[in-house]
C-alpha cells in the first residue's frame, strides 16, 4: 500500500515537472476540471489526427463522469478563441460545422509538455520498480492487467535507464533496478 500511495505522490508531484507551469495556456486549460477535460479532448483528437466538434465536447466528462454541459462548452471555446490558444475551422466534409484545434503558436509547447509529462512517468515507473520491486508488486503488477508489450517497454526503459546511470556514477548505484518477472503460460 505505501509504494502505491507513494506512487500516486509522485504522479501528482511529476505533473508539475515541466517549463511550461507558468504559461498562459497550461494556467488555463489545467485551471478547472471542465478546461482540463476539453485540453484532454484536445490532446486525444490532436493526436489521432483530427479536430475537435461540439459533439466530441459533449461527450467530454469531467471528475465523477459528469459530462460537459454546451453552455459551458460554448462559453470556454469562445475564451480560448479569444485568448488565442483555440483555432476554428470549417469542417471539409460540411461547412455549416465548425471544428476546432489547439492554435499553432502553442503547438511546440504543448509537445514539449507532452513529452515532459511522458518522460516523467517513465522516471516514475523506473523508480516505483527500482525502489519497490519484489514478488508481491510483480504478481500486482501482472493480475493489474498489463499488457506483455507494456512490461516489455518497461523493461527495456529500466535497462536502458539503469546502464546510463552506471556509466555516469559506476555500477553500484542501482542495485534494486530488476526486470519485471513475466509469467509464462503454459
């Protein structure tokens, strides 16, 4: 219980590990649950190659699986809009629709940031592993669910993390790093 309180400590503490904390967009998007929805809408269909409508908005659900109301949808695009951090389009296949993504002048931060947010993770897994990593948290780890190419990419980030840290402080340092034991079936 304590290396996955400890866990979800670091989560929340890692979030604010980036450059961009104090920056206009992300004091925006991340300052109430209903903005920090819509820039995960954002995110999610940035990254699937697509713009955002008012109907992905309303299927958008805030803390408690409330899900956005279209007032308040309306209301926080058009502030975006004016702040800059929002672009409208009009949609290809109708143009009576009006589609939206993140403005191209905060592009870069905002791929920083995600990058900053993936690394972070990583450091945190590597440390949960590092620190805590026994049977019992393997065996939890496994019944979690995880897919065999997650633990693979966990794995294969330790190794690479722990031969970096040997090489710049000698090979005793990490001596908890282990891979995560995979449970061959039979």
């Amino acid at each position: 219980m304590r290396a996955l309180t400890r866990g979800e400590a670091m989560s929340h503490y890692s979030r604010g590990q980036h450059y961009y904390i104090k920056s206009d967009w992300y004091i925006w998007f991340l300052g109430n649950s209903s903005r920090y929805s819509i820039f995960h809408t954002f995110l999610w269909k940035y990254g699937n190659g697509e713009m955002v409508s008012y109907t992905d908005l309303t299927q958008t659900e805030k803390i408690g699986s409330v899900k956005l109301k279209i007032d308040s949808i309306k209301s926080t695009i058009r502030e975006g809009l004016a702040l800059g951090f929002i672009e409208a389009y009009k949609a290809e296949n109708d143009k009576r629709v009006t589609v939206y993504t993140f403005s191209p002048d905060i592009l870069d931060e905002i791929t920083d940031y995600c990058f900053m947010m993936r690394r972070n993770r990583m450091w945190e897994s590597a440390s949960f592993i590092s620190n805590y990593s026994s049977e019992s948290i393997n065996n939890k780890l496994a019944q979690a669910g995880m897919k065999k190419e997650w633990i693979d990419s966990i794995n294969n980030f330790i190794a690479k993390f722990a031969l970096t840290v040997q090489t710049k402080f000698g090979k005793n340092q990490l001596p908890n790093v282990i891979p995560i034991k995979i449970q061959k079936s039979k």
